[in-house]
C-alpha cells in the first residue's frame, strides 16, 4: 500500500476498524453500567490499543506527508530526537535529525565524575547551559541523568559543535561511557552554545597547562 493520499494510513484504520470501535465503546459503557467489570476492563483494553493504533496511524502519515522530526515533535511534545527514536521504524528510508538539519547537530559526551575528569575541550557542560535549553530534553541526557539518579552517581554531560577537534567520531577507551550526536530546536539556542564555548574557552584553554609540542585532545 502507499500513502500518496493525504491520509492514507489513517482512513484505512476507520474503515477497518470503525465499526469494531464504536461497539467496544457501546460495550464498555453498557458492561459498566451492569457493573460488570471484567466485560468492561476488557473492552477497555481493546479500545486503548486501538487508539495506539489510531495515533500509529496519523504519525505515518504526517511522515509521509513530509512533516520532519522538528514539526512532528512539536506536535507531540517531544525532543526532535525522542520523536525519531519512538517513531522512525514507522516511516521508509527515514533519516535522523541531525541528518535533517546538519546546521543544529551537536555532539555530546558523558562521562562519571568520580572515574573521568571533564576537559575543557570536551565542550561545555550541559548544566552551565539556560535551564530551559532544549538539550535538557534530548532523550539520551534525559535517560542518563535517571540512571544515574538512581544509581546514586554523579555524571558530567558535555556538549559541543560536530568538528570541533578530533575525535568527534570515536571514544576513546576510559574516556567516557558514551558520546553520541542529537540536535537543538532553535539556531538561537547554537548561538548560546557558542558564547558558553568561547567563555568556557577562555577560563580554561588546555593549551596553558600543556608542553609546547602537545596539541589538546583525547587522553
């Protein structure tokens, strides 16, 4: 099947499912009011994952229709990359955000503070950045921020422009636990990373505690 029409995916859904619907929610509320509670769970649970199918449906759409992971997001109230990581197996050769819109990838770092020493060419930590900076939300912080809340450690996350030294693409062993690549909502937002990185710069240029014949770069 294509989704050439606008809408395909979800006008399929209605008209295979439809019908079913409306009789598990006349069900449910008829099960309910004879307070038959195991007829009305049941229809329930049928209606809910019809309404995941539902949301399915409208999501492959809206990406066959051209939305991006920017627009889709915004819809759904997700980080461009939450929505590419919940959603990309539901749309064909799909790529990411970074891909989407090379001009507000980053490169971010993470590393435990009791095990790795941040380095100021690691970038800038994501906690020096506005609390409202939409790199708080990216799904990997937010994942290992959690994890390490709840395994009581204390982790560093950094945060810098693809290129900016070498070893962007690889992570050197006891460097870090991970390095990975996401993306920024707004160019405005590039525009703090980038007077947080110069300030950052400058109040610790590894240059000044190095020989003369040693460049800065991963350990």
């Amino acid at each position: 099947m294509t989704a050439a029409r606008t809408g395909a995916y979800t006008g399929v859904f209605r008209d295979q499912h439809g019908t079913s619907l409306a009789g598990d929610l006349a069900a449910a509320a008829s099960a309910a009011a004879a307070a038959d509670w195991e007829h009305a769970t049941t229809r329930a649970v049928r209606l809910q994952a019809a309404a995941l199918h539902l949301h399915h449906s409208v999501v492959r759409d809206a990406l066959a229709g051209g939305l991006d992971w920017w627009r889709l997001g915004g819809l759904l109230a997700m980080h461009p990359q939450a929505a590419f990581e919940e959603y990309a197996n539901l749309a064909d050769d799909t790529i990411t955000p970074a891909r989407q819109r090379p001009a507000l990838a980053v490169v971010c770092t993470a590393g435990l503070a009791a095990l790795h020493d941040m380095q100021p060419w690691y970038g800038i930590e994501i906690n020096d950045l506005d609390a409202g900076h939409s790199l708080n939300a990216d799904p990997t912080t937010v994942r290992l921020r959690e994890a390490a809340r709840l395994l009581g450690e204390d982790i560093w996350i950094s945060v810098k422009l693809p290129g900016e030294s070498e070893g962007d693409d690889d992570l050197p062993d006891g460097v870090a636990i991970r390095r990975w690549t996401t993306v920024v909502l707004y160019p405005d937002e590039l525009g703090w990373l980038r007077e947080a990185l110069t300030l950052n710069a400058a109040d610790g240029n590894p240059d000044d505690d190095e020989d003369e014949d040693e460049e800065p770069g991963w350990p």
